[in-house]
C-alpha cells in the first residue's frame, strides 16, 4: 500500500468513526436503547464497520458520552468561568452545562439511569468536576463559598442538585422555570458560608 | 385436596417466599450480581420454585427493595419523627435509614447503580420520601424550613445529599465522619430559609 493509499484509509476511517458517532447521537437521544444494528444503517456503514471501532455497544455508548461531555466542557468554558463573583459564574457555567444536555435528553436520561459503569461515568464526569471545582475554588478563596467545606464535597452538591432539578423536570414533577429557581436557591444557600 | 392440605400448602408457599427473600438479601448483599441459581442454592429451593413466587429476576429484586423499603421506613418511624425541633427529627431520621441501609451495603449499591426501573423506584422510595414530607412539612409549618420552596423539592434534596455522601462514601473519597458532617451542613443550610 503505498503512503497516499494509507493516508486515504485513515482519512476515511476518521470519516466513518465520526458517521457512526454522529449517527449514535442521533439515534440514541431519540431512544436510548437503540442497537448498534440501527445505529450502523443511520450510519450508513456495516455492523462489523461499527465493532472495527468500537470493540462493544458499551465502548460506544462509552464514546457518545464522551463526545457529550467534550461539548459540555467546552460550552462551560465559552461562559467565563473566571469572572465576576463565583456564585454568578457557577449559576452561568451551570446554565451552560444544561444547554448542552438538554440537546441531548433522552441520552443524558439514559447515562444517568444506565450508567457505562460508576468508574467510568466518574470519569466521563471530570472535565464537569473540574470545571466547576476551579469556581467553586475561586468562590472559597473569596469568601463567597464555605471553605469549611471540602471543595470536592462542594462540586457533588452542584452536580446533584443539578440532575436532582433536570430529573423532577424529565419526571414532570415540576415545571422547568420552577426547578431552574429552587435549585438555584438551594445551591447558593448550601454553598454560602453561615 | 382437604381444606386442612390447604392451609399446609399456603403456609409452605409463605415459608419458601420468606426463604427466597431471605437468601436473596443475604447473597445480594455480598454480589449484586447474584443469579437466581445460586439465589435457590441458598434458599434451599429449586430455580422453578423461585419463579413460581417471583416471574422474573427483575421481579425478585423488585421484592428486596421492598423488603429493605419497609425496614427502613420501621427504623425511621422508631427515630420520633414527630417529636422536637423539625432539623433535629430530620437528621435522626436520616440516621436511621442511613443505619439501615448500611446493613446492606452491597444491595443499595446495586440499586443506585442499576435501579430496577426509574418508575420502580420511585414507588419503591415512596414510603421513605412520604416520612421525609411530614417532617419537611412541620419544619416549613413552624419556620424552621423554608416554606417558599416545595416540600417535594426539599425531600429531594434530603434524599440525593443523603445518597451522595453515601457514594462519596462507597468511592472512598471521603471518611464517613467527615461525609456525614458536610451533608448535615449543606443539608440543614439548604432547607433553612434566608
């Protein structure tokens, strides 16, 4: 095979792991039990073509959760994390965050209900908890947040009253505005010092 | 059959139900992932008789988390939810399910990390969520709680802290002492009003 041939094949291997990704996405978030069967044909490529990259429904699943994350991330580094007072700047990342989720909610649902595995989820999670860490760190510093508390225990208490808030809302249990502002308030109270 | 040959049988059925149960708990609770063959095993019964009392595995476990339900809520109504400053009463109550929760480590796990179904449980938690309510609910009555957030909202809150330091916990990221007093901190904090 010569270098131009190669190159050619990673170009279309790239090509076709962002297909079946994309096709994942789509599929996925319209039913979270979608088969890798459907998944390949919205793809437009083979079942085998779909384990060629990903060795099992898992590691793709495994895949999709972190291309979500990778977006998250990002959409929560495009709200200036690093300015203003912190509880501001968290209510504003928070916000970010669930933007990004909310395009995907049948999938975010799945994740949550089904997780890949507790360590691998906690691991998807870290660019999530680091982000929020480093402003709720900023908010201890200030004075804003308890530095009596540990800032880990901080970041938990966020992402949980977050999901908390996203599942009353997806249970319809409360309408979105009103989960939005009691999770809001019960967050900052339970961040601010006495 | 004789109505006496009746009663024998029903007491027989009774017994192996409890005796299937029983097995169950106590195998779940060192592997999660238990089979109903060794659930049997244990039980002294064959895998036919598991399926006559229970249609399906999901079914089985279904009924230990009402078995545990049911503990739970025993041991929270033993804490005097109804006695003395509302805090007080929650935190006692919390207590006690968390006590008896700990009895089945391996179980509670297995439920967090893989719930029978989201509607299953929820119904399933219910009784712990109603006892949750009526001490919210005196708190919001007497000002202790803030009444300008709902009830359902605040038991939520109780009940993902709670769980939360539970797998800070389990994931051993923190010292049980330590994860208990950040919760009843952000707890309390959470539920007092401004």
């Amino acid at each position: 095979m010569s270098r131009y041939q190669a190159r050619n094949r990673r170009a279309d291997a790239v090509r076709s792991r962002a297909a079946i990704l994309d096709a994942a996405l789509r599929l996925l978030r319209a039913d979270p039990d979608a088969s890798v069967e459907a998944i390949a044909a919205a793809a437009d490529v083979t079942r085998q073509t779909v384990y060629a990259h990903f060795r099992s429904r898992e590691r793709l699943l495994a895949a999709v959760v972190e291309q979500v994350t990778g977006e998250t991330a990002a959409a929560m580094d495009a709200a200036d994390p690093d300015t203003g007072p912190a509880a501001e700047a968290l209510l504003r990342v928070l916000d970010a965050a669930a933007r990004t989720a909310e395009r995907y909610p049948g999938l975010v649902q799945a994740i949550v209900t089904n997780p890949v595995s507790p360590r691998t989820d906690r691991e998807a999670h870290a660019p999530i908890s680091e982000r929020l860490i480093r402003v709720i760190e900023r908010g201890r510093a200030s004075g804003e947040f308890d530095a009596g508390l540990p800032a880990g225990w901080l970041a938990t208490v966020t992402i949980t009253l977050a999901h908390a808030a996203g599942e009353q809302v997806a249970a319809g249990l409360m309408p979105p505005e009103e989960a939005a502002r009691a999770m809001r308030t019960t967050l900052l109270r339970a961040l601010t010092p006495p």
